[in-house]
C-alpha cells in the first residue's frame, strides 16, 4: 500500500516537474517573442530617426552650396 502512495506521489511529482519544463519553454517563447517584437520596433524607430538625419542634412548641405554658389558668383553684392 506505501509503495503504491510513494509511486503516486512520485507520479505526481514527474508530472509537475514536466508541466513546470514546459511552462518555462512557454515563458522563455513569449519572452522571445515579446523581444523581437520590442527589437523590430526599436529597429524601426532608429530607421526613421536615421533617414529624418539624412534628410535634414541634405537640406542644410543644399542651403550651404546654394549660399556658396551666390557668393562665389556674386562675391561683392552683400
């Protein structure tokens, strides 16, 4: 009678053991998920900033080459 109470309770303990294996590959999955997705949106975020950069600069660079074109024209004019 004690052997079949030590086997259930060992029975029981193997299956809680596993669920917890198993919960924990779950957790570990979302865990995974939840942080390609805050890594893609972090990608997109530094994508955006980065090509607002490039456009800016492009901006200040063509308002320098025209300044530098009207001056190198028109050296005396100011």
């Amino acid at each position: 009678m004690i052997n079949l109470v030590q086997g259930a309770v060992f029975q029981g303990y193997i299956i809680d053991t596993v669920n917890n294996i198993e919960g924990r590959k779950l957790m570990k999955r979302d865990r995974l998920e939840n942080s390609w997705a805050v890594i893609q949106d972090e990608a997109e975020r530094n994508w955006h900033l980065l090509m607002k950069d490039v456009v800016d600069f492009s901006f200040r660079l063509q308002k320098a080459a025209v300044a530098a074109w009207e001056t190198f024209n028109n050296p005396y004019s100011r």
